[in-house]
C-alpha cells in the first residue's frame, strides 16, 4: 500500500490521477490524501509529535478533523511507501527565507526514504511550475527562473507564460476514456516534462543539462542545497522544477 500526501486537494490529486493512469498498474492500493496547508506547517505539527516522523498518524488526526475517513484504521505499519509532494513557497510572507530554508532543510532530512518515515519532494516555488513552460519539449526550460517578489503572483506568471491556455495537455479528464490518440500525447508532454526537469535537476546539482547516467546522481537534498547556494543566497530567485516528472524518473525501473 503507498500513500501519496499532497499540499493541495486540487491540482496535485489531478495530476496524480493522470500519472496513476500512465505509469501503475491498474488495480493498485495506493492512497492518496492532501494536508491542506503549506510544509512549513507540517513541520510544525510534526515538531509538536516530537518530531518522531509518524506522518501516517498526523495526517489521520488531521484528516478525522475535516470529517475524511481516507485514513481511518490505516497504521503506518500497513504503508509500505509514502510519497510527500509540496511547495517551496519562499514568497511565504509568515516566516523569513532563513526560517522558512531551515525548516524545509530539516523536512528534507527526514523524508529522505519512502520505506522509512517517507519521500518528499518539492516544487520550486510550486505546483504551477508544471505549466511554466513553451510549447514542449522546451529547450530553454533548463534557463527558467524567478524571483522571490514575482512569486507571489507565479500562478499568473505561469499562466500567461505557457504555450498552452489549460492542462489539458498534460490531463485526462476524469471520468472519460482518453482516446488513442490523447493518450499518447499526454504520454509524450509527461516524458518531455521528465527530461526537461531532471536534466535541470543534474545541471544544478552536477552542471551538467543533461540526462544523470545513475539516478543516484540527484536527489531532494542536493536540488534544495544547491538552490540555496546558486539562486537563493546570492540574489533571492530560484530555478523552476517541478517534483512530478522527476518522481516518475525516480520511481519507474
């Protein structure tokens, strides 16, 4: 059984819904569920669990609040994986970048396993960097950033800078067999948006643009490490990447 905890109940869940489709297997026992609120104030809840980890039994409790049963009788014990997906938000207005750096670096360490207390993975700045692109496969994706002040409105930014007017591109609709012919175009844009982010991936952490030849060579950590060090510190932007594509490259044998 894997449990997928997403930020939003949103957009995540629906990306979700269309990798499920592309890349596991049909009948699967996956679970997925959102916190509803930011990584920062996860951390918090976890911090006041003593920082133990036990997400399972967090996001329960947090759930039985809002009247969700997703969880209910579900341990830990019965999760063999788990998979975390947010954002990094450092236009977050409630905490300094200092705080909000540490917070995610100790986050990060945590979740570094998804046999252990979990996998978490992070958008940078958020979810909507997976529109953020021109018409795919895009070239000049590996160049793309922007700045703390500009991410306050990155959900327009993303919008109005896309080549496409929806995720329909990158989307099945619920509920509606896709075509032939729609599934493998949603199937080509996700794997130009797997190579287009790793890439991106193992230039910041390797410089090098291209594909890793051992997917050991990135990893959470060292993409936020070194977008501390390469964007954040010396002029306050960070370089967009999305956690999505880069979790299908990590996951798929």
């Amino acid at each position: 059984m894997i449990l997928f905890i997403f930020e939003g109940d949103e957009r995540e869940p629906r990306l979700y819904r269309t990798m499920e489709r592309l890349y596991f297997p049909k009948k699967n026992d996956n679970i997925i569920c959102s916190f509803g609120n930011n990584i920062y104030d996860l951390y918090k809840e976890l911090m006041e669990y003593d920082g133990d980890g036990d997400v399972v039994s967090v996001m329960r409790e947090r759930l039985a609040t809002r009247g969700d049963s997703t969880l209910n009788g579900i341990r830990s014990s019965d999760i063999s994986e788990i998979f975390l997906f947010f954002d990094y938000d450092f236009q977050n207005s409630h905490l300094s970048l200092e705080v909000i750096n540490q917070r995610l670096e100790v986050m990060l360490a945590l979740f570094a396993d998804e046999t252990e207390n979990g996998k978490l993975y992070i958008n940078y700045p958020m979810i909507e960097s997976i529109r953020y692109t021109k018409e795919l496969p895009d070239t000049d994706y590996v160049n793309y950033a922007v700045s703390r002040e500009q991410c306050k409105d990155f959900k327009r930014l993303a919008r109005d800078f896309s080549a496409y007017t929806s995720l329909d591109h990158i989307l099945f609709k619920d509920g509606v067999t896709p075509t032939k012919e729609k599934y493998i175009k949603v199937k080509d844009n996700w794997q130009y948006l797997k190579q287009m982010n790793v890439s991106k991936a193992n230039q910041l952490i390797n410089g090098v643009n291209t594909m890793p030849k051992d997917k050991s060579a990135i990893n959470q950590l060292a993409i936020f490490r070194r977008q501390i060090s390469l964007f954040v510190k010396p002029n306050k932007r960070v370089a967009i990447l999305n956690s999505f594509p880069i979790f299908i490259y990590e996951y798929m044998k």
